[in-house]
C-alpha cells in the first residue's frame, strides 16, 4: 500500500512537472532573456503555491539480516 501510493504521487509530480514545462516552453516571454528570469519564477512559484514539490524519498524498512 506504502509503495503503491509513493508511485502514485512521483507519476503526479512527473506528469505535472512535464505539463508546466510545456506551457513554459510554449510562453513567448520565454523567449526573451530579460523576461525568462521572471517568468521562471512565477512558474516555480506558482508550482510551490500548489502544493506541488518532488515526491519524499521512499522509507524502506531495515533489514533483518546482520
């Protein structure tokens, strides 16, 4: 169950992730280099506001071998 749902939320993160990169790419502000700055900015904080961060590493459980 613990494994299903890290894969849910990493498959969430990395289709989001590849969703704002498009429409960043396909942004004409983009273009310009005086204006990418900030409009990579709103992009990383509009991702923030969301809620939407990279996927917590996965906890495994130790093992029972020495």
């Amino acid at each position: 169950m613990v494994e299903t749902e890290a894969i849910d939320r990493c498959l969430t993160w990395f289709v989001v992730t590849a969703a704002r990169t498009a429409r960043f790419l396909s942004d004409l502000q983009a273009i310009n280099p005086s204006t990418a700055a900030s409009v990579s900015k709103k992009w990383v904080e509009g991702a923030t506001v969301e809620g939407l961060k990279a996927p917590a590493p996965i906890k495994t459980r130790p093992s029972l071998m020495p």
